[in-house]
C-alpha cells in the first residue's frame, strides 16, 4: 500500500482491476486465437510461462542441511480417512 490512509480503496481498486481482466482476458485469447491460429497462441503462451519461469530458475532455493522430519503431534485420526484411497 502507498499509504495506510487508503488502503481500502487500493485494495477495491485492486479487486476491481483483477474482475475486470478475469472478464476481458478469455475474450481476448479466444479473438486472438481466432485472428492468428490456435496452434500460433500455443507458442505464444508457452514462450511467455518459459518467461516466467526463468526469475524462478535463476534464484537459489534455501537449504537446510541435517533437517529432520517428525510427525510428533500430527492428527492421524483426523486423516486417517484421508489416505486410504477408495477404488469402486
């Protein structure tokens, strides 16, 4: 936030901007795809996610080493009908 004072307003204004490209943005591609070919926009979008990805590939991932993994205190009667899997 720029300023506490208007938080609220930013956050609105935020929301308002993010309905608004959720509503423009399907229509868009689908117009798109149809202008320059669907196949054309496949390429499109996987250059753009290859993008993407590169700052997160760049970037070092944080190590703990000698880490250890208890589940002391974990709630198995809650899961417990979580990890069988039901096949019928």
């Amino acid at each position: 936030m720029k300023h506490s004072d208007h938080a609220g307003k930013e956050i609105g204004f935020m929301t308002i901007l993010e309905k608004s490209a959720n509503a423009v943005g399907p229509l868009a591609g689908g117009f798109l795809a149809l202008w320059i070919g669907p196949e054309t926009m496949m390429l499109v979008a996987s250059g753009i996610l290859l993008l993407a990805a590169v700052p997160l590939l760049r970037t070092p991932e944080n190590l703990r080493i000698n880490q250890t993994i208890s589940f002391h205190g974990f709630p198995w009667r809650q899961v417990r009908r979580s990890l069988v899997v039901n096949q019928t």
